[in-house]
C-alpha cells in the first residue's frame, strides 16, 4: 500500500452534518451509536496509530 498524501498533516473538511454524522458513526461506532451535528458546530477528530479519537463534537462556543 502506498503512503497516504497527507500523513502528519492537518486537514479541514466542510460537509452537511448528514454525512459528518455517518462518517462518526462509522470511525467510531462504540461512542456514536446516533449523532446529531447543529449547523455550523466545530467537530474535531484525529487519526493516531491507527486509531480515531473525537477531541471535540458537535461544538457551537463560537457562535
């Protein structure tokens, strides 16, 4: 398998909460058995070793 394009980068992704919501779902289906994401909320994940980790979900502060 090839080396992945943006290993040890930061990468922002801007989506519909629909689609925010099932990618949880799927990384991480022990803590996220159902999601609700409000409009324009912050949701940070990060990917080390292998494994995914949600540092921040479904946030507004900044509003």
């Amino acid at each position: 398998m090839s080396k992945i394009k943006h290993t040890d980068k930061r990468i922002l992704i801007v989506s519909h909460g629909a689609l925010i919501g099932l990618s949880l779902q799927h990384l991480l289906p022990q803590r996220f058995k159902r999601t609700f994401i409000e409009n324009t909320s912050l949701t940070i994940l990060t990917h080390t070793n292998n494994d995914w980790a949600c540092q921040l979900y479904n946030c507004t502060k900044h509003l």
